[in-house]
C-alpha cells in the first residue's frame, strides 16, 4: 500500500518538474489566446478608440499586436479573418512624432505592410489599423472605432 502513493507522489513530482522545465520552452498561452511564434494573440471584437484599445490590452498584460514579420503579418490577417472583423488595430503609431511610426510595446519597427499612397496623413492620421480585404495597413485617425489585436509575451 505504501508503493502506490509514493509512486503516485514521484509521478506528480515529475510531472511538475518536466512541467516548470518545458513551460520555459513550450510556451503556454492564456485560455482563448492564439499561439504564434514567442507571443500569445487575442482579437477582440468590440470596436473601441486606438487609446482606448491599447488601454485594454495593458490591463491583460500585453499591448496591442506589433508586426514583425510577413508571416507574422498573414497569421494576424487569417485572425481577423476568421472572427470576421474588418478593420482592426494594430499597435502601431507616429502620435510621438509625425512621421516617426513606433510600436505601442516598444519593440523596433523592422517590418512595414502599407497600403499604396500610405502612410498619408498629413498630421491627422496617426494610429495603423489592417483589415484581411486589403491585407495591408492604412493610417487613419486615433479616434476611429475598431476591433483590435492584444499580444501578450507569456
């Protein structure tokens, strides 16, 4: 009788330990947060001001999504697509200084997917938003309305 409970304590000792270990590399997102690459992405459908959004997202921890690749690019349009929004923000904006686009998490802007003629604000247009029927970015005014984009590292 004493076997079975040690065995049963060793197993849940293990488990624990491959579990702390591997949480490490196989990264676990929150319940309904997607996976991709090092972050966790959740879109969310109700349309909220830039502000507004990005606010949102720091209460779960993250920002609104930065853009880092073209194959992190296709992965959010398929997001949106598949929870059939259209627009939606991203976490991009030149509000600091006109012309100079940043990332609302800090992250370097190494990757760009504007739309022809974009950006064109002209000091009005200040926050990026996508949507999978263009499949590219357009700057538009931070007080639009629009479902949004969280990431989070977890």
């Amino acid at each position: 009788m004493i076997r079975l409970p040690t065995t049963v304590l060793l197993c849940i000792v293990f488990t624990l330990s491959v579990d702390s270990v591997l949480g490490k590399v196989c990264q676990r997102c929150p319940s309904g947060w997607v996976s991709f690459q090092d972050r966790c992405f959740q879109h969310f459908a109700q349309a909220k001001i830039w502000a507004d959004a990005e606010v949102d997202c720091i209460r779960y921890g993250g920002n609104l999504a930065s853009v880092h690749s073209e194959a992190e690019h296709n992965f959010l349009l398929q997001l949106i697509k598949s929870r059939g929004a259209n627009p939606t923000w991203l976490g991009g904006s030149d509000c600091v200084k006109e012309g100079t686009w940043l990332w609302s998490d800090g992250s370097k802007w190494d990757y760009t997917k504007w739309n022809p003629t974009e950006p064109n604000s002209s000091g009005v247009e200040n926050c990026v938003h996508t949507y999978w029927g263009q499949a590219n970015w357009n700057d538009i005014s931070c007080n639009n309305q629009y479902p949004y984009i969280c990431a989070v590292v977890p």
